[in-house]
C-alpha cells in the first residue's frame, strides 16, 4: 500500500491519475473493492471513534489518499476535533505499514518513506 498525503487541492488526485489509475478504479469517501481511497479523512470524519478499525481494510488497497489535517485552527466542534486526531493517529499507523509515502505539495509529490 502507497499512502499519498498532502493539503487540500494539493494536487493528490491528479497525482494518481498521472500514474495510470483512472477515475474509475477512485473510491471517493468510501472504501469499496476499488483499488484506491480517496479522501479517508471524510471516511474518519463520519465514524471517528472506530477509525482503527479501518487499518486492516487500507492495508489492502494500493493507494490510500488522505488530506494532512494537522496544521491550523484548532476546530471548536468536539467531533471536529475528535476527527482529526483519529485521521493523523490512523495515517501513523499506516505510514508504518506502507511501502512508500508521497507527501504532495502545490502538485509536487516528495517520497518521504521509501523509494
């Protein structure tokens, strides 16, 4: 599994598409039997308490593609907050299992684990 993670309209799922994967095969906020995730934060954000259990569905995907949600304004919202911590706590967990992690800045990827 590849994690893709970068700020938002970084330019992740042009990315992707560069690589040869089509819209088709992009699972936008759902994790189906497409190969690749897209937007695992919106995933999080509905159910953020069972976010761990989402690990062993990603492990098994080829591209898992995640907005960072680190850096800001603190959200005021208790389950905005929530969110976000679980969405950076699951992305650690799946940075560590990841093959390789491809951090995207203005349409720039850096490989950051991996080669």
């Amino acid at each position: 599994m590849v994690l893709i993670i970068g700020g938002q309209s970084s330019g992740k799922l042009d990315y992707v598409l560069s690589l040869g994967y089509t819209p088709d095969m992009v699972a936008d906020g759902v994790i189906d039997d497409r190969p690749v995730v897209y937007n695992l934060q919106d995933i999080i954000a509905k159910d953020p308490r069972n976010a761990s259990e989402l690990l062993p569905l990603l492990e098994n995907k080829e591209l898992v593609i995640c907005n960072e949600v680190g850096s800001g304004v603190i959200p005021v919202i208790k389950n905005d907050r929530m969110a976000r911590e679980a969405t950076g706590r699951l992305c650690v967990l799946l940075a560590k299992k990841a093959t390789k992690v491809i951090r995207l800045i203005c349409g720039i990827p850096t490989v950051i684990k991996g080669s």
